[in-house]
C-alpha cells in the first residue's frame, strides 16, 4: 500500500519540491490538496489528478476525517498556522508531517505532540536532511569515531533576503521568528549530528545592519554551544548573508560540508583526501519515503516531533541569551536524536 498525503499550504515549497517528489516516492503519493486560494484548486487537480473529493479549504479541512484516501497531512504553511493545522490533523486522526521550524514556541510543540499521541498517529518534522545521504555519512563519522573525538563543529546557514519587506518571513506574527527560526534550525542540527550530542550551554550575540529592512524578525545571529563530551560549537545564522555549510574538527582529523543544507547535491570532503559523494536523490522523496516507512512497518522515526520541539527550546534559549545581553543560558535538554532515528 501506498499511503495518501494532503499537502497543507501550496506555496512555494509544496508547488517546486514536493508535489514533485511525491511523483518518485515509493510508499507514498499525492492523493489531495488543501488550500486558502480557491483558483488552485483547479490547477492542482488538473496537474497531479486529484478528484474533487480530496481538495479541502481551511474551514472545511475537518471533513478529511471521513476520507480514507488521506493517511498523512502535510503542514506546509507559515510557522505560525503550523500549530493549529497539526492539531486539527491528529484530531482528524491522520498521521502528521509539520514543516521546519515545528511551530513558534516550545508550548505549540508540546501540544502538537499532545494531539498527535492522544489520537494515536505519528507525528514527523519535515528536517529533509536527516534522510539525506551526505548528512547521514557525517553522522556516521560521529558515531563510529572515524576521526576520533569531536572537539568542534561550526555551522553557517543563512542567504541574503533581497527585496521584498513584505513576506511573511520577516513578520513576527506569521514567522514567530527571524533568520535563526527559517535557517538556524540547520545549523543547530549540523551542530547535534556534527558532535552527536545535545547541547548543555548557549550563549548568543545579534547583529542588525539593515534595521530599516529587517523591521519586526532578527537578521544576523551568532551563537556558541557547549556540548557534554567536551566539544564546543559554533553557528551563525542569516537572512542577510549566503552561508551554507559545515565543519567538524576531531582528535584526529576533520570532515566538511559545503554545502551542507540545500536542496542538494550536497558535497563534501575530509582530512583524509576523501571526497564525500553519492548519487543525487530529491532529499523530500526520501524524507517523506522515510515517514511513511515508519507508518507503514514500523521503521524508525528519522524526524520525530521530539527532534522539533528540542530545536525549538534551543532557538528560544539563544533568543533568551541575546535578551540578557550575551549572558551563557544553560540546557537541561534530555539526551537522544542527536543521530535522528539511526541508532
Ligand atoms: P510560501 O510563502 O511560498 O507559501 C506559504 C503558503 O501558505 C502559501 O500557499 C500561502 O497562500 C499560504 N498561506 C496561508 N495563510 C497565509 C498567510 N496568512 N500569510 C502568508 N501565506 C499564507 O512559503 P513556503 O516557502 O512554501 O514555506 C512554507 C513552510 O514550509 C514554512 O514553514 C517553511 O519554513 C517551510 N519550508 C521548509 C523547507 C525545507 O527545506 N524543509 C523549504 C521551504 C519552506
């Protein structure tokens, strides 16, 4: 069986990545669409066949409970809608996929894994590079002790956001955050997966130099994390600046990714002359091949709701470190997803 996914929000994200990777996914297909714009409907249906039955708007989206086309929905709108949109999906008792960042604090986390655990459905974050092969062999460096101990991991994502104040992403209602909630949940990532441990300090710094553009969401941030093995971490974070990349230097060597977080092919290179390659796959194909193995046979959760809402605690505590002025903010996360779902 293949399973059925709706896709929430048909922006830009569902129209040029995963429509079309759900094209190629072996264990899922796109079988409905919901959406705010009534003159996309048509579009949609015409384009990836989908009969009229599985096309929702916001207000009746409620109704997908009695469609037993729809496995999973797809949250794929702005970060603040992402919250309200997984609940009414868990409520409508179907699995749940919710786009990066998971929500806009750590409370909307807990109560969509609340919803998702109450009605008994799986709840997966949609971090397309955990099922990415280049990220994976880094995680593999780490846990196998390729280059022996990590000692450090810097992190840069970021790109210049030109010349549109007016989207969504530069509005605190809509994003609940600037740069660091878009493109730092990469970095923060490639830092756990870079030293495969949760951090147990923050401490962070902001800089704004188009303060006349970026009005309302952060712009630039840099943090520093200190991990429990000893390894010290670096990020930084932009809407401002093209940086995609990571770096990790251990007892015996080092390994990088540049880049490290796009839509790939990534590439990728170590102290050993090694070059870092595999054939090209759309990372959102195996992400979403990937849930629906764990829906469908039990395979393991690769991005589980968990992984979000730690994210998402270490944004907010970098929002408080810069709020005190730099001061160190420690962490008390539990250990566990630093390799994703790989044990
Ligand atoms: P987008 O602006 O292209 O699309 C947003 C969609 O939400 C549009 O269809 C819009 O009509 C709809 N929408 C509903 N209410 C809205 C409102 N009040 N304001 C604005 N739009 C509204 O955005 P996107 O790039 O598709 O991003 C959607 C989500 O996907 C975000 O959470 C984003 O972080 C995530 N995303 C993830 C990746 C990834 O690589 N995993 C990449 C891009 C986007």
């Amino acid at each position: 069986k293949k399973l059925g996914i709706a896709l929430v929000g048909l922006g830009s994200y569902s129209t040029y990545q995963l429509a079309p990777a759900l094209q190629d996914t072996q264990h899922c297909y796109l079988a409905g669409i919901v959406t705010g714009t009534p003159e996309k409907e048509k579009i949609w249906a015409d384009k990836y066949n989908i009969p009229k039955k599985n096309i929702y708007n916001y207000q009746n989206f409620d109704d997908i409970a009695k469609n037993d086309d729809i496995d999973v929905v797809y949250v794929v709108l702005p970060n603040s809608m992402h919250a309200e949109f997984c609940i009414r999906a868990a409520k409508a008792g179907k699995h749940v996929i919710c786009e990066k960042p998971m929500a806009v604090s750590v409370e909307e986390c807990d109560a969509i894994i609340d919803a998702c655990n109450k009605a008994g459905v799986k709840l997966g974050i949609g971090y397309r590079l955990q099922s990415e092969p280049y990220t994976n062999e880094v995680k593999r460096f780490v846990r196998e002790n390729t280059f022996g101990k990590i000692r450090y991991v810097s992190a840069d994502a970021g790109y210049y956001s030109g010349g549109n104040p007016d989207q969504w992403r530069l509005n605190k209602e809509l994003s609940g955050g600037g740069a660091l909630l878009n493109m730092g949940v990469y970095a923060i990532q490639s830092t756990i997966y870079g030293s495969g441990q949760n951090p147990i300090s923050v401490t962070a710094q902001e800089y704004s130099t188009r303060p006349e553009y970026f009005k309302d969401t952060d712009e630039t941030i840099t943090a520093q994390f200190e991990f429990p093995n000893g390894a010290v971490g670096n990020i930084m974070t932009s809407h401002n600046i093209n940086a995609n990349s990571m770096y990790v230097s251990a007892e015996t060597g080092w390994f990088q990714l540049q880049p490290a977080n796009n839509y790939g092919p990534l590439s990728g290179k170590t102290s050993k002359g090694d070059v870092i390659e595999f054939p090209h796959e759309s990372q959102q194909k195996l992400q979403m091949d990937d849930f629906s193995k764990h829906v469908l046979f039990d395979a393991p959760n690769i991005a589980p709701g968990e992984m979000g809402k730690r994210d998402m605690i270490i944004c907010a505590a970098i929002y408080e470190s810069i709020a005190k002025g730099g001061q160190k903010v420690m962490l008390n996360l539990e250990p566990g997803y630093g390799f994703g779902g790989i044990p």
